[in-house]
C-alpha cells in the first residue's frame, strides 16, 4: 500500500488551499467553547464544522448531504478540511445538531464568523 499525505496530491496554487493559508480559524475554538461538552463522546471538531460551512457557502450547497458527498469525492476540500483518505467525514446528521447547538450571537459577535452567519440560519431555519 502506497501511503501519501492528502496535501502533498492537492497543488499549493489550489483555492482551498490557499484559502487555509490565509485564513486563521483557530478564531473559532473560544467561540464554541461554550457550547461543548468535556465529557462524552468527542462531538464534531468546530473548525471542521465552520470549515465545512463556508465550503457550502463558496460551493452554494444547501444540503448536508450533497456537501459531504462533494467533501468526499473533492480532494482539495477534504485536504482543507484536514481529513485524510481513509478518514471517515462526519455524517450528515452531526452538521445539522450542531448547527442547532450553536447560537446565532455567536456568529453575531465574531467579525470574522459574520461570513457564514447568514449561510448557517438561514438557508437551514
């Protein structure tokens, strides 16, 4: 079996890529903080849940599933969102509860955040 990191495949030049370059989402960990537990089983990592809302964004997807269809299949997407291959995405289902976990003032009160407010309430009410 021929092993290879996801990032070596996707080119420098590759939007999401350089998106990942420019972009700073540790931002995003204070934000949640709040609203996840230390105790249970470990709930969807919140960078990889914002991550994935701005690539519905850019990608204009409305559907958890057909995003995580297209993350599956995209190689730039998945290096962006920091999986690799043999790592199973999160279902469908973990982006929707935690869409509703998350309040809308914390995307009110991040600058930063404000971006994909709009996309995360209110295309999914």
């Amino acid at each position: 079996m021929i092993q290879t990191s996801l990032v070596k495949l996707v080119p420098a030049h590759h939007f999401y890529q350089q998106l990942l370059q420019a972009v700073d989402f540790r931002f995003v960990r204070p934000l949640f903080e709040p609203f996840y537990s230390t105790m249970g089983w470990p709930s969807l990592d919140p960078i990889v849940f914002v991550k994935l809302q701005l690539v519905a964004h850019l990608e204009n997807i409305t559907s958890d599933r057909k995003l995580l269809k297209l993350a599956n299949l995209h190689l730039g997407i998945r290096a962006f969102l920091g999986y690799e291959l043999e790592q199973p995405l999160p279902w469908h289902s973990t982006l929707c509860r935690t869409r509703h976990r998350i309040p809308v003032s914390v995307f009110e009160t991040a600058p930063a955040a404000r971006v994909l407010y709009p996309y995360c309430w209110l295309m999914y009410p």
